[in-house]
C-alpha cells in the first residue's frame, strides 16, 4: 500500500493549477495508482493534485477560507515585502480568476463576459484523471436499482397488454398475466437475433466516414463509424423485397408479446455480458456513474463506459440501430395491420400521422447521427441493463405504443386538426433539431461561422457554455422540442384514453429528471460557471414556467 499523506474528507490547502496560489480544499478521494488526491475546491471544481501541491491547514490559521488564497510560497516577516506579496497575490489572483473564470467570493465583481473561443485559455492539467468510484448513487440506490430492473419490464408488459384489451382505460383491473407458453416462442426469438445481427453487419460496413467523439476523462477520442443512414436505407430496400415477396408484417403484431419478451431476454443476458466483461475493463474504462461497487447497482447503471469489441462499439450500435430502426418497422407493420383488421383500403389519417412524424423523427436521427456524439448517454452513461433495455426493448415497443394503440382502437380526425397536429409537430421538431445541432456544433468546432457570433460564458475546464442562441433561451431548449413533439404523436389517438398518452407523459417525468441529473453533473464539471449560467438563463426547459 503507497502512503498518503492526507485522508479523504481532509481538509488542506492546494495549489490552484500554474499558479503559486493555495485554496483551501476537501479530499474526496485518492489513486493508488496514479498518486493524485482528487479535491474539491469552494466553487465545486474537481481537480487532481500531487501531493507536493497540497499542504496542512496552518494551525493557528483561524481565518477559515472564504475564497482568499493563503499565500506560502515565501516567508518573510518584513511588512515591505509582505506588502508587496500581497499586492503581487492579488495581482495573480486576478489573473487566475480571469483565466479560468473562477470567482470563489461573493462579493466578487463580475468580470466581463467573453464573447469568443478564443479567449478560453489552457485547460487545468488533469493527466492521469481515471473514473472515481460513484459515491452518489442515483433512482433511489441499491434497492431502487434492484426493484428499476423488474419495474422497466413490468411496465412494457403492462402496458402493451392493456393495449390489446376491448377497453384500454388504466382504471381498469389489468388483464391476467399470459402463460409462459403463450408468450415464448423460439421462432420469434430467432427472427429477433437475426434482426438485431443484421443490423449489427449494416454496423459493419465500411460506409459512411469515421468521426472523432469528445475526449473521454483520459483525453483519449475513440473514433465512430457514421452509417447510420445506410443502415436504414438498406434495412428499407430489406423491408420492401420482403413485401414484394409476400412476407407477411402482421406476424410482427401477431406475435408482439412474444417479440418483446424476447428483446427482454436478450437484453438480460446482453447486459450479463457486459457487466462481466466490465470486471477485466481498466479503471479508465469505467463509467463515473456504474462504478459503485455494488452489483446490483453496476448492473444496471453500466460499469464500462465504451464498450468495445475490437472497433465494434456496442453501447453506440445499440443508440440508434436495432431499436430505433426496429420501431419504424414496427410501425409500418401497424399500418399494414390497421388496413387488415379495419379492412382499409388506406390507413386512417391517425396513424398516417403517427408513421410520419416517428419517421421523421427516427430518420433525422440518423441523418443527424454525429450529433448523439455530444449527448449524456455517449459521454457519461455505462453500458448496463438500464440502456441496453432502454435502447433494445422499451425504445422499440413502447414508443409505438399509439401505432399499436390505433390498430383496435381507430380515431377519426378532420383535416384542420390533422393540420395543427401537423403544425404542433413541425414546431418541436425544429426546436428540439435546431438546438441539438447548435450545441453539437458549438462543441465540435467553436469557431464555425454559424456559432461563433454566440455569447460564451468560460469555465475552468477550458471548455465554455452556450449563453445565447437556443441555449439562453431555457437550459435544455432540445427538451423543449422533445416533449412538444412528444405530445404531437399522442394527439391522433383522441382523448378517449390516456395509454397513448404514456409516451408523453413518461417522457415529461424522463427528461425533468434527465435534467436534474446533468444539472448536478455540470455543476460539478463548471462550479461557478456553471450557477453563473443558471443565473442568466434561470428556466430549465419550458420558458417562463420550468
Ligand atoms: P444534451 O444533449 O442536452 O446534453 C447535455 C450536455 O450538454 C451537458 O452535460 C453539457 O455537456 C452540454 N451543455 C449543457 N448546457 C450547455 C450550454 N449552455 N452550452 C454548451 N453545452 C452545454 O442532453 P441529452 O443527452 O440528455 O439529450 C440529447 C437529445 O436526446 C435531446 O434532444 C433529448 O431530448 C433526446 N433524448 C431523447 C430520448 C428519447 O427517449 N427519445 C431520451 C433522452 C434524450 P458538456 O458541457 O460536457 O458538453
């Protein structure tokens, strides 16, 4: 066992990066491996200290911290010189607080604002940074990670079958549970794997130009292969030969159940083999927030952040392939099942709608594919059974639920609702892909033309957030148009019940909480920056009211 000189909790004085300046800071943790204390000042910035950089608090120092550095670079008892000291510290300080935007006091005045990138000065050192082990853990800790892995089945399950009944209202006793025997089905479990390595060797192909993502804690970029799109037109020019052969998709809404049982089955065993490989992944490789130690918990949170076999990439295979193409095709099999059962020559104007605002959704997502690149789920979500059901079973079968819903459950619309549902839609969409690209943008190159003129507030990590354009408008103007979409998709079904409007309610309560979550990580990641940024754009997702 090395020796530390310090101990976690313990409260020192450490040196502020190129600086000759101490702050008092707080021990949160140390590496064995690499030798540096991870501390946190005031502010909440985390930075990695060498032990050389970090001092005992002075016994008899009863000035407790409150953002003023403690000078012990010299030591001398002329007032001339300690004047001079501290005219020279506060001069530094000045500068440091300017250069990495810290103002640890109060009563600091705001210095003013950058306007470009190029006023972002060198980045903190943290060489050497590797994942910490997660100490806060979230959706209610190692219990609530244990009941969330039988609650996302059981909702699907649910429901879907509630789906199926005569009359679908939620105030309804739920129907019995099926049989096993009525709800496996080996076939159908084979028809899933040859879906999902059929995708898999679309993944494969050497179309479509390879891409950087953002640097990982350990400055490492891996490289993504961006074929999404191909993958889709080739999964349609699949679909179309298939029905121009005669191959029936009402099989796929026949045999529904059995279809999601078999994704849950997969993802479990999927998400088996991702925790196990976890355990011989580096330290480096783990996510911040699966690394808690705790099985059950690293189970569903994801211990390995990038998963990858050779360049294979599973966590981001699975973001946007299997699933998200899977529910188009679900979709379509809907329509194609409505004309049947409601002997259609066309399919109703609800569930045209449906299918294409889905598909644009679904097809702008992967035209759009650099842009996941710069989301929560890439740059800090382990790949565990959370994502990997999210991704293989919930994306796919629940989010069409109202193309499943409208099959038994038809709704009439004229064409002036049609048109506004059609209005409501375009807005959303505009917003949620207009903010996205902005900030995806704005992180892959900050001196494009189209994002340069933007105002900037600079953090310490070198890296500055958006304060104008969309992202000053709330501080998550792509949730906004999410959840504007969201509601468009439900509008078709009428108002005679609300499971189709589970989507948009499930996705109000995801993304209020999804908020919270990356709020609480940049804070963190920012410190000051970051409540600076909170102060000048107060509303999270909708203006003026949240
Ligand atoms: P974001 O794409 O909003 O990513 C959040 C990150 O953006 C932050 O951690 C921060 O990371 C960066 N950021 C935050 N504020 C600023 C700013 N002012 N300027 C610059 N960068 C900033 O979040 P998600 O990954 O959650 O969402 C991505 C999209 O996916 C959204 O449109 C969301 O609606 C959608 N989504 C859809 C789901 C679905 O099931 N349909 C589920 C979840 C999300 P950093 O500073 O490190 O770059």
């Amino acid at each position: 066992m090395p020796r530390r000189k310090f101990a976690d909790e313990e409260v020192v004085m450490g040196r502020w990066p190129g600086s000759v300046l101490y702050y008092e800071v707080q021990v949160t943790s140390y590496d064995d491996r690499t030798h540096l204390y991870t501390v946190k000042y005031k502010d909440g910035t985390e930075l990695q200290l060498k032990e050389s950089d970090m001092r005992k608090l002075h016994e008899n120092n009863t000035n407790r911290y409150n953002g003023e550095p403690d000078i012990t670079e010299v030591n001398s008892s002329s007032q001339s010189i300690l004047e001079r000291q501290r005219i020279e510290s506060e001069r530094a300080r000045e500068r440091i607080l300017e250069r990495y935007s810290l103002h640890p006091r109060k009563e600091e005045k705001r210095t003013e604002e950058k306007y470009s990138e190029e006023r972002i000065f060198e980045t903190p050192k943290t060489v050497g940074k590797v994942c910490l082990k997660t100490k806060e853990l979230e959706f209610g800790g190692k219990i609530g990670a244990f009941f969330m892995i039988f609650l996302l089945p059981g909702t699907v399950f649910y429901l879907l079958l509630m789906c199926t009944q005569k009359d679908p209202s939620v105030m309804n006793f739920p129907p019995p549970f099926p049989t096993f025997e009525s709800l496996w089905e080996t076939r159908v479990f084979g028809v899933f794997l040859l879906w999902f390595f059929l995708q898999a060797l679309f993944y494969l192909l050497p179309i479509g130009k390879v891409v950087e993502g953002t640097p990982l804690l350990n400055g490492i970029k891996l490289g993504y292969r961006l074929n999404g799109f191909y993958a889709f037109i080739l999964t349609a020019a699949a679909v179309g030969i298939s029905l121009y052969f005669e191959v029936e998709l009402y099989y796929l809404y026949d045999h529904f159940l059995q279809f999601a049982v078999s994704a849950t089955v997969f993802s479990v065993v999927f998400s088996i083999y991702l925790y196990a490989r976890s355990l011989k992944a580096s330290e480096q490789e783990l996510s911040a927030g699966g690394n808690s130690g705790n099985i059950i918990y690293d189970f569903l949170m994801g211990r390995e952040l990038n998963p990858r076999i050779g360049n294979f990439d599973l966590k981001y295979f699975c973001e946007l392939r299997p699933g998200l193409i899977g529910w188009v095709v679900i979709n379509l099999a809907m329509l194609l099942t409505e004309m049947k059962v409601q002997h259609l020559n066309l399919p109703s104007l609800s569930m045209i709608l449906v299918n294409s605002f889905q598909l644009l959704y679904v097809v702008d997502g992967l035209w759009n594919e650099e842009a996941i690149l710069t989301t929560m789920d890439i740059i800090h979500e382990g790949f565990g059974f959370m994502l990997v059901f999210g991704d293989l079973v919930w994306v796919p079968f629940l989010y069409s639920l109202q193309a499943f819903y409208l099959v038994n459950h038809p709704n009439e619309i004229s064409w002036p609702i049609a048109s506004a549902i059609v209005a409501l839609n375009i807005l959303g969409h505009f917003i949620f892909r207009s903010s996205n690209s902005q900030k995806n943008l704005f992180r892959r190159n900050p001196k494009d033309s189209k994002v340069a003129h933007l105002k900037v507030i600079p953090t310490a990590t070198g890296k500055n957030l958006l304060v104008s354009g969309w992202w000053g408008l709330v501080r998550h103007p792509n949730y906004l148009g999410d959840l504007i979409m969201a509601l468009a998709w439900s509008l078709p079904c009428g108002f005679n019940h609300i499971l189709p409007y589970f989507y948009v309610i499930y996705f109000t309560v995801l993304l209020i909480h999804r908020e919270a979550r990356d709020e609480h990580l940049c804070k963190k990641k920012y410190g000051l920056a970051w409540e600076k940024y909170c102060h000048r754009v107060p509303y999270r997702i909708f203006p003026y009211i949240y």
